[in-house]
C-alpha cells in the first residue's frame, strides 16, 4: 500500500518538500495531497518590493512554478484551500474551501508544516483602515500596487525600519513617494548594531527619506472617506495617502499550537535536525513557522528568510522520500539594500555576545570596494567581534556601496567553520583592482581583530 503525504502551505517549504519527495518516490509509493490558501506558489515574497518599486515584472515573474506545473509532477495541489485542525492522534487535518466553505477530513502517513509567518500588525486604531498595507505574500502585493495606482497623493509612512521596511522605503521612493520612515528604535535596522545602524539611517535620511527615530505609533488617522490620512506618535502626526508596515513577522503556529505541537520562545515550531517537530516522528516543520538552531549562541532564533526555507523543504522531502538529510543550524546572514547603499550582517551583535555569554573586542575599519586608484571605487565599513583571548570570529557587519553586501558570505563561511580572525587573515581571496584592494575589506577588519585579541591579552 501507499503512504500519504500531507503539506500544509504551497511556497518555498512545503513545494519543495513535495517535489523532492516525489522525485525520491513514484506516485505508486507516495500520495501527495497539498493545500495551499491562496491562489499561488512556490513564489519569491522576498521579491514583492522590487516588483513594488518596478524593478521586477509581477506577480508571474516571481513564481517559480505554478500550482498546475506541480500537478503535471504528480502532487494533488489544491488551491484556496485552508487547513483549519490537526488531529495529531488521528493523523488527519480539516480542510475547508476559501470559497464555499465546504470541509472535510484528510489523514495523512506524513506531514509537512509549512505555514509560514505572518506580518507584525499592531492593534491600533485605524490599523485595518483602507491604504494600510502589510506585504508577505503575492496578494498583499497585488493590493498594495492597486492601492498605489488608486491614490492621489504620494506620501508615504513605512512604519519599521527593518529589511522590509527599508526595501519598501526603497520602492516607494522609486515610485516618487515623499517617504517619511517611523521607527521606534533609536536607528534603523535593529539587527546590526547601532553604530552601524547609524550609518544606515545617515544614509537614508541623505537619498530624502525622512527619518523619525524613538518614535512610536500610537493611531492611524483616517478622513472622511475611511482612508488612512495620517500616522500619529506621541509627538507628531505624519501624513499619509498610503502606509506600510514594515515591524517584522511572526511564526504563523496557531494551527500548529492548537494541536499541541512544541513552539519555542520567539513562537516557532521546535524540530530535530532532521526537520522533524519535536515528539512527532511523522510531523515535519520548516520555513517561516520553524525555530532554527544559531551555531553561535547555541540557542533557536526565528528567521524568515527563503534561503533557509528551500533548504527546509529539501531535507524534509528527503527523509520522507526514504533518504537521510539534516540541517544543522544557522550564523545568521542576511543582506539588504535601500537605493544604492547595501547592507550585511551575519553572526552576532554585540548584545547577541553578551547574551550568550560571551567575552569579545570589535574592531571597525573603512575601506574600498576596489582598488582605490580603479574607477568606482566605494567606501564601505566593516565591524568585526572576536572572542577575547581564542580570537575565534563571532560576527561582521558590512555598510557601503556597489560592492559592500556579499563580502558578509567570507565572514559567514568563516563562522561556519568556527575560524579565528587569524586564520582568516591568510585566506586566498580573489584580487585584481576591479573587484579588490590588494588586502580585502573584510581581511583587513580581521586584521585589525588580531592585533586588538593581542592588545586585550596584556
């Protein structure tokens, strides 16, 4: 007989893990039932804000295979679908049709969870109002680009100033929105630490965004028409014919926390290294509505981010496809960019050292993208954490220019394989004026890093 397999979301995690699994296994072996809410999948949310600003062609641009496709591939995808309940005991989930609402049982050998995040949406008064907008999925972006074309004004309030919220500022900016940033951090991207934040939001407040620190929002206004007109904080109202949110994302794990599966402290589903929720041999779980492992700090942290997520669904479709396959955990990379500036980070902050525990010396330096005798060489900065004493690297941070973003991935295979800032001061790098300065950015932040572990052992 046949097994079942049974995914609850149809974007990067749980098509990817249908897709593996089907390679793995013929339909003979495998039944594969997969229920997606919306209309699409497998597509690139991390896209949406430059389909926003006009970059990118969308939404088909930023699908990378349509439900149709995957049922040619033999999985039985069925679209405006919800699963409303896990039956753990049973093995089976309720679904239920978006549009008439009919329901009905589906028992399941295996199940893959991968619902996702959802974004951050205070209550606050006026918060659901008309030209309110939150981007997580294709459909937001659909709303928000009708929205945009149905508005007179072009003033804009991004409310957050993390990756999506810098990337939607991005977007509206190139669309010819005033944008006006409200932030209720001292600076914008959090993840980095706030010197280098600093940096970030002199930057943006230099290509005329109009930033608004240590603010937080208390109320939405609207006018007579039901439409967002204003964003006030304790201090000030802000104007506004369109407003993004842009606070971050949660796990989507209420279906999952309703069945009794284990969740960790930021709310994501807890698994083993092979992707399985922990105490369900048969429940897998990755993508957005998962905890993963930080290599560095040796705790789970939730990250929504496509490249883990893919991975995810591979490993899952493997070991249900009669493979082994694991995911050891995270240093946390990431890079953004807002207009020309770009930004990377991977490790830990500073506060992220101290949390764990950990005793360290930062080093900061400026340096060039090129040789800085060739054309187009940019300025980028570069901080660096070593752990005192054992010099191991802990983190990197990277602001600058053309450039500037991807030399974070040297820092982040140097973490990944647990280097001190020694050795990383002997690796064979590319070099030709082009591309580098004779002692790359990143190297000569290690090298900096050496002499202050030295400095701090006398």
């Amino acid at each position: 007989m046949s097994e079942r397999l049974v995914v609850i979301g149809g974007d990067a995690t749980g098509m990817s893990a249908a897709s593996q699994a089907r390679r793995l296994k013929g339909q003979e072996e495998l039944e594969i039932v997969a229920f997606e809410r919306g209309r699409f999948t497998s597509y690139s949310a991390c896209g949406i804000p430059y389909w926003v600003g006009g970059d990118v062609d969308g939404p088909d641009g930023l699908i990378a295979r349509s439900p149709e496709e995957h049922r040619k591939r033999g999985i039985d995808l069925r679209t405006g679908t919800e699963v409303t309940e896990i039956d753990t005991e049973g093995r089976r989930v309720r679904a239920r049709s978006v549009d008439s609402g009919e329901e009905y049982w589906t028992s399941y050998d295996h199940l893959v969870i991968a619902t996702g995040a959802r974004p951050i949406r205070p209550q606050l008064p006026g918060i659901d109002a008309p030209g309110v907008h939150g981007v997580q999925t294709l459909g937001d972006g659909e709303t928000l680009l009708a929205s945009l074309r149905a508005t007179a004004g072009l003033r804009a309030v991004v409310v957050g100033a993390g990756y999506i919220g810098v990337e939607m500022a991005e977007a509206l900016i190139r669309k010819g929105y005033d944008v006006t940033m409200v932030n209720r951090a001292g600076q914008p991207m959090s993840t980095l630490d706030p010197d280098m934040g600093h940096l970030v939001g002199d930057a943006m407040t230099g290509m005329g965004i109009t930033m608004v620190n240590d603010a937080a929002v208390t109320e939405l206004l609207t006018g007579d028409d039901g439409r967002v007109r204003a964003v006030r904080t304790e201090a000030a109202e802000y104007p506004a014919d369109v407003v993004v949110l842009g606070i971050g994302v949660r796990p989507e794990t209420s279906l999952a926390g309703a069945a009794g599966l284990a969740l960790g402290p930021a709310g994501g589903l807890l698994t083993d290294l092979a992707m399985r929720v922990r105490g369900h041999e048969e429940i897998y779980a990755g993508g957005d509505c998962v905890e993963v492992l930080d290599i560095m700090s040796g705790s789970t942290r939730h990250i929504a981010l496509g490249t883990h997520a893919n991975k995810h669904g591979q490993i899952i479709g493997t070991n249900v496809g009669g493979g082994y396959a694991t995911f050891p955990g995270v240093v946390g990379t990431a890079v953004s960019k807002v207009c020309d500036l770009e930004i990377g980070r991977t490790g830990l902050r500073e506060k992220d050292a101290e949390a764990a525990g950990l005793q360290y010396v930062t080093v900061t330096i400026e340096s060039t993208s090129r040789a800085g005798y060739y054309p187009g060489a940019a300025t980028m900065t570069v901080k660096m954490l070593a752990e005192r004493r054992t010099g191991r690297l802990l983190g990197t941070q990277i602001v600058g220019r053309e450039g500037a973003g991807k030399r974070v991935d040297v820092a982040a295979v140097a973490l990944t394989a647990g280097m001190t800032v020694e050795r990383m001061t002997t690796l064979d790098l590319g070099y030709a004026p082009p591309f580098s300065p004779v002692w790359d950015p990143v190297l000569v932040a290690a090298r900096k890093a050496v002499r202050a572990v030295a400095a701090d052992h006398t």
